[in-house]
C-alpha cells in the first residue's frame, strides 16, 4: 500500500509510521519542515515531501502526482484554535482532497476529526448519528470538514474513515498534565461532566486499522467504552502524584484571576477563547463506540484512563502515592488495584 500522512512530521506520525512500514506499507509524509531536521524521529525507509496544504495548494498537488496514488491518506494536520482553525480543518481538508484525487484513484481518506461537534449534550448517549450541535467554533469547523469528505465521496473521489477523538494524553502531548503532577494547575468548572478519553498508543491503533482497505467508509467514535467525571481524571493524577488536588474554578473566578492564561499562555487572555476552552471543558457528551468496535476492532492497551495515566506516571518516574485517605467511598469503589513502580 501506498500511504500519505499529511502534516504527518509531529508525534502521531512518528509513531504511525514504523508500524505502517513494518506491515510493508510504502509511507510519504508532508511536512512544512526541513525534512533532515525530522530524520532522526522517523525510520530510513520514509520518503519526504516538503510542502505546505494549507497555504500552497498548487504546490502540493504538484509535488504530489509523480508519489500517487495513494491508497490511503490520513490527514494529521494539526488545528490549534489559537492559529488558523478554519484554514487548517476546512482548506486543508479540501487541499489535500483534491490534490490526491486528481491523480485518478479514490483513496482511502482518514481524517482526524473530533468529539466536540456534539457540543454540550446532557442526558444523551450519542452515537454517530446523531445530529451535530454548534456550542464550538471549532465543532463547527471539523463537521465542514467531514462534510467536504462526505460529499467527495458521492463523486466517488475518496473513501472516507472520519475519526471522532476525544481528549488524546499521552508521553510529551499533555503539558497541562505536568503541571498537574506538581499540583499547579486547576480544573474547569466542578469537574462533574462526563468525559472521554484516548491514550496515544490507542489512538495510533486505531490509525493503523483505518487505513485498512476492509475497513467501511463512515463516521466513527473513537473514545474509550466509559465517559468518567473529568474532576475524577484530575484527582487520580494528583492522587497518584502525592499533591493536593486541584481547585475546582468557575467561568467567573477564571475571568477575574487571569489563572487561565497564567498557565496556558497570555492568548488565553482573549473572551471568545476563554469561553471556547470552557465551554469544551466543562460540556456533557456520553458517547457510544460500537461501531468503532464492530469494524475497526482495536484492541486498548488502556481501556481507561487509570491503566493509561498509571503506566504515563511510572514511566515518568512518578511513584504511586496511593489513594488519599479522604478519598469518597464512590471513587474508591470505581479505583482498581494501583501499579506500583
């Protein structure tokens, strides 16, 4: 098979593609980057393409032609809401469609979508069919994007596997999650709302299966079987760290104290971000994930978020502090045995 990974040159393609060439796989990779910065991260037998899908599209389907076709495509091309969401999602997503599809084959074509086109969902168990809501800007922008997918195919010019991610952790993904194990950060609202969450290395299997060709074209929610209080994921961490849990910080404090922007930077500052990062974070989607588990059959190393934050705190040399003796007999009785170093 031959395999693109667009914006491919970050951490997810540099786990993605060992596995991909050691299942004989013949991988290009996008990048904006100076391609022998990245060759020691990445395995010898990756060809490189130095471009940019968002910025220069004539360019890409240029240097594009004479690699395809592709027999799949996944689209790791990173959205960060603080740069430029909608040429990312939307212009990127496009850009590469027709820049693969013009080389007269309908690839297999894996984009990276995301959980929050539910927006804010109480009392709902979500499955793939049901109806987007548009609490997010950038909710709103991935479902353009899936739609761009969606429509190509009915022209037949991809097979499209959108991916709904939750929440990804993970080694050096999450530096909110350092911050915790020191006990420096803080949660959003009252940690009381349901979330999902993925562990990296299944987030990587679930990008090997996709691009397999029996795979059927769709909508998938890749989330792990059980939403848990987000408050809980906190206290497990600080927990197991050996540090006061973290305070619990409404919209308004937030506002007021600029905590926000004092940890995760000064753009933060801004009210329409502000609001964003809040609205996702404090928001209830309960989502179901059988279809994923029906056809694309993943096999979880960290089926929740205790095995993966267990195994992410030891190799980090964090022992386990065990449960704090406050702890309320409702988490005790949901806490499994703890991994000791």
């Amino acid at each position: 098979m031959r395999i693109l990974l667009a914006g491919g040159s970050g951490d997810s393609g540099a786990r993605l593609a060992p596995r991909l060439l050691a299942a004989g796989a013949r991988v290009v990779i996008t990048t904006r980057q100076a391609p022998e910065t990245l060759a020691a991260r990445f395995p010898a037998g990756v060809q490189w393409v130095q471009c940019d899908p968002v910025g220069d599209p004539e360019a890409l389907a240029q240097v594009l032609r004479p690699l395809g076709p592709f027999d799949a495509v996944v689209n790791l091309l990173a959205a960060f809401i603080k740069g430029d969401p909608r040429g990312v999602v939307v212009n990127g997503t496009r850009n590469l469609l027709q820049a693969v599809s013009h080389l007269g084959h309908a690839p297999r074509f894996v984009q990276c979508s995301t959980t929050t086109v539910y927006g804010h969902r109480p009392g709902e168990w979500l499955t793939e069919e049901s109806p987007t809501n548009g609490d997010l800007r950038i909710g709103q922008l991935e479902v353009e994007g899936e739609n761009i997918l969606l429509e190509a195919e009915s022209r037949g010019l991809c097979r499209p596997v959108v991916l709904r991610l939750p929440h990804i952790y993970g080694p050096g993904r999450n530096r909110s999650l350092e911050m915790m194990a020191r006990g420096e950060f803080f949660v959003f609202g009252d940690g009381s709302n349901p979330m999902h969450h993925l562990y990296v290395d299944d987030f990587i299997e679930v990008l090997f299966r996709a691009v397999e060709p029996h795979v059927p074209s769709g909508i998938y929610n890749v989330v792990e079987d059980v939403a848990e209080p987000y408050g809980r994921f906190c206290d497990f961490l600080t927990d197991w760290c050996g540090v006061n849990r973290l305070p619990r910080v409404s919209y308004d404090e937030a506002i007021q104290s600029g905590i926000v922007a004092r940890y995760l930077g000064p753009h933060m500052n801004q009210p329409v971000l502000l609001r964003e990062l809040f609205v996702y974070m404090t928001s209830v989607a309960v989502m179901s994930n059988h279809k994923m588990r029906e056809h694309l059959c993943p096999v979880f190393r960290y089926p929740t978020f205790r095995e993966g934050l267990a195994a992410l705190l030891t190799a980090a040399g964090h022992a386990d502090a065990r449960v704090r003796q406050d702890v309320s007999s409702e988490e005790r009785q949901c806490a499994p045995n703890f991994v000791t170093c």
